[in-house]
C-alpha cells in the first residue's frame, strides 16, 4: 500500500546517522528564507515574545528565544554529558591510548582557528570576543556528512572523529564557563553545589529512577542560571551523577544513563537543535553589501572553520603520528584524516551558541551567523568531495549462486 511505503520510507530515513545533520541544514535554510521575505516581522515577534513565571522579586520572564537557548539547549547538553561519561568509561575515551590521539587533535582543531580569529581582529576590541567561536564543532553534521559517504570510509576514522567532535564539545563547554560568565552569583551557585550533593548521594546508591534526577536537575537549573554562568552547564553538570551502572546482574537491562541517551537522541535530533538553528540562523540579507560580508568577524569565523580546523586537525594529527605518540587510524590515509579535519569545521550549533554568548548586538549578530553559515557550508561541501573522491568505492557482495 502506498500509505504503508511511504510511512516505511519516512521511518527509515529518520532511522539513518545523517537524518539529523539534514533535518539542521533544512532548519537553517528555512530560517533564512523566512528572515528574509514578508514573514520576517512574525518570526521577530515569535522569538522575541516574552513568557515565563513571576514571583515576588523571582522571574523568570523571558523572550522564547531564550527559552530555546538557555532551556531546551540545556537537554542538548544534558545529552553531551551523558556520551561525554559514557565514552570517557566504557568507550572510545576510556584509556589514554584511545583518547590520546583524537584530544590532541581536538586542542589542534580549537587552537588553530582561534588564532586565525584573532589575527584577523586583533585591531577590533569587541569584536575579539568571539575569537572562541570558530573552536567549536557540530558532531550531528560532522558524523551525518560521514554517514552520507557509507562505507567507503575507514570504521576507525568515523571512531576518531567522533570522539574529536566530542572532546571538542567538552573543550567548547570549558570555554563557556570561563570566559563567557560576566559575574558569579555565589550564594546561588552554593545552592547548585549543595544540590549536586545529592545528586552524588543518588549515584552512589545507584538510583535508577529519573524523577529524582530530574526534579533536582531542575532546581540546579534554576540556581545556574540565577548565578552568572550559562544555564546549559546545569546539563552537562547533572549528566556526569547519572549512573552508568544498572544494578542488575542482566547484562541486557540498560542503565538509566543508557536509557536517557536512547529516549533523548530523537527529540534532540529532531525537535530542539533543528529548533534551535531555526530560531537563531535568520540572517536578513537586507542592506548586505560585500564590505559586511568580507569584515573581520565573518571573514575570521568563515576561515577559522574552513581553514583553522582542518589545518590545526591535520597538524596535530599527522605530529602525534610522526612522534609516535598514536597510531593514525587505522586504515585511513593522510587525505582521508585531512577529509576528516574539513568535517571538523562545520561549527554550526556549538559556534552559534559560542556566538550568541558573544555577541548581543543586533550587528554583531548578524555577522557571526553569516560567518558560521558560510564556513560551515563550504567545509561541509569540500570536505564531503574530498572523502568522496579520495576513498575506494566499497566491493559489492558476491551474488550468491
């Protein structure tokens, strides 16, 4: 039945590793087109539409795209956390000898493009606070854009940057906590601290019930958010205490980490980064001239991401190789892992939330997202042609007589 197909076809597609990188680029696309056609003054007002709980002297009234950023993005690093734990123990993070390699080429990746950055704005005071923003890298894109070559590409260098993007996200996470938090509240942040305690407590009686994670998980939200330092944190912060281990003695029943990550990669994938790059990729077109388009903060994110990240991947790489720190992975040549550093620059999600933390003027605003755009885009594309036409084509299977 047609009907039957259809649904079967919708559910596979949602089923493969790059629906979630497409599901983003057709996000974004949209929030462009709508930015700049005659429903640009509704998506203004959606986004910018206030809502949210008062209390006394407490709010938490604030426009919906704050609610995007500061809330739901909050899951996206809740989610973070969780792999960021499980690779770091049972995973491909869990020894020195795994995780050497792709962290130095993690440091390599960040420390690259921020340089390009603030070389290019080194005259420019302001804008040098975005110098973190080419650092960052979208693991959804970067293993979606793999994903669509198949299996023509070395399972090992699908392992090492995926663990690269995920250090990279811890990198990104370190970042935002040090040098984009204005000022701390400390009695707050003493209240986060004291609910961590008993997120500690629920751990090391391995509590696998969520209600209890999550109700505290709220409060330590609330109170990170009250306290100076980006909400988000309170994520990744709550996801380290989750329990990795299932108390039972059958090896096929799922931690409550295990199941978490199961239950949140769909909504994730599919509703709050999609959400999330709709609400804050709309660049207006309106009065853009090539002089903007080629100033110093879209031109130093653009080259950071095309340039920087594959550059400072490559080098990282091919030093820790040379030196006999790591091995390269296996399988994979020099132009595959230079393919693999090219992915490495598709900021997108983790740039433009840098982004957003950076810059609050409209301007500004503008021109970061330009630069995120077009340097992820151009990485994306050139980094897909390379890996294509530089790996074999996979050998068909035999036909059986």
């Amino acid at each position: 039945m047609p009907v039957r197909r259809t649904l079967k076809t919708v559910s596979a597609f949602f089923h493969h590793e790059a629906a979630g990188g497409i599901v983003l680029l057709v996000a974004a696309i949209l929030a462009m087109l709508v930015k700049n056609s005659g429903l640009a003054h509704l998506y203004d007002e959606i986004f910018e539409f206030k809502v949210g709980p008062e209390v006394g002297s407490f709010s938490l009234y604030k426009p919906l795209h704050l609610w995007i950023n500061d809330g739901l993005m909050a899951v996206f690093f809740f989610l973070v956390g969780l792999e960021i734990k499980r690779e770091m123990l049972v995973g491909e993070l869990s020894s020195f000898g795994r995780a050497v390699l792709p962290g130095i080429a993690a440091v390599g990746g960040m420390l690259v493009p921020s340089l390009i950055y603030i070389g290019i704005n080194w005259h420019n005071a302001t804008a040098l606070r975005g110098w973190a923003i080419p650092a960052a890298t979208d693991i959804a894109f970067a293993v979606g854009i793999l994903a669509l070559i198949g299996p023509r590409v070395p399972s090992s260098l699908k392992v090492f940057l995926l663990a690269l993007a995920i250090l990279d996200d811890l990198g990104a996470i370190l970042i935002i906590a040090l040098f984009y938090t204005a000022s701390l509240n400390l009695f707050a942040l003493a209240l986060a601290a004291a609910a961590c305690a008993i997120l500690l407590l629920l751990n090391r009686r391995n509590v696998q019930s969520l209600w209890p994670y999550l109700i505290v998980g709220l409060f330590i939200w609330v109170c990170v958010l009250k306290s100076g330092l980006h909400a988000t944190l309170a994520g990744v912060v709550v996801a380290l205490f989750v329990p990795l281990d299932s108390g039972s003695e059958d090896e096929s029943k799922l931690s409550l980490l295990e199941r978490l990550e199961e239950a949140l990669h769909a909504p994730v994938a599919f509703f709050i980064l999609p959400l999330f790059a709709f609400s804050n990729a709309g660049v207006s077109l309106a009065g853009m001239t090539l002089d903007k388009l080629f100033s110093s903060v879209p031109m130093g994110i653009a080259l950071g991401l095309l340039l920087g990240k594959p550059i400072g991947i490559f080098l990282a790489t091919w030093l820790s190789v040379t030196a006999r720190i790591a091995p390269k992975p296996e399988g994979a040549s020099w132009v595959q892992v230079l393919g693999a550093g090219l992915l490495g620059g598709i900021g997108f999600t983790m740039s433009l939330f840098i982004g957003m933390l950076a810059f609050t003027d409209a301007e500004r605003a503008a021109e970061l997202r330009l630069g995120v755009l077009a340097g992820s885009l151009l990485a994306a594309t050139l980094g897909y042609l390379l890996l294509t036409f530089t790996s074999p084509p996979s050998p068909r299977p035999e036909r059986q007589g």
